[in-house]
C-alpha cells in the first residue's frame, strides 16, 4: 500500500511538472491571438506570446526542478 502512494505522489508531480510548462504557453499563444485580433496584425504577436509562454514556462520548470 505505501510503494501504491509513492507511485500516486511522484506521478502527480510529473502531470504538474507539465501543466507548469504548458500553462505559460497556452497564455501566451491565446493573449498574442487575442492581441492580434484588437490591433489588426499579422500573427507575429501570438508567436511572440508563444514563444515568451515557452521560455517562461521552461523557467518555471528549472526552478522547480532544481528544488526536488
């Protein structure tokens, strides 16, 4: 019973490891639409959200990471 809630615990770790990196992207990529969209651009800002979502993201995972 204790090694089933150590698997539970270190699997839980590893699907929030994921949302830490994804969160950031998905906010980036639909703040940079959304932006696009008001000012009328080409999708440049929605790559940059993404791609600034995506750095952020990997940040926050490092640091996490380096924590455990």
């Amino acid at each position: 019973m204790n090694e089933e809630k150590n698997a539970i615990r270190k699997s839980a770790k590893l699907i929030a490891l994921g949302f830490e990196l994804a969160t950031p992207v998905v906010v980036g990529a639909l703040g940079g639409y959304y932006l696009d969209s008001k000012l009328n651009s080409p999708p440049w800002l929605m790559l940059l959200g993404t791609i600034g979502g995506f750095l952020c993201g990997l940040k926050t995972l490092f640091n996490i990471l380096k924590k455990l």
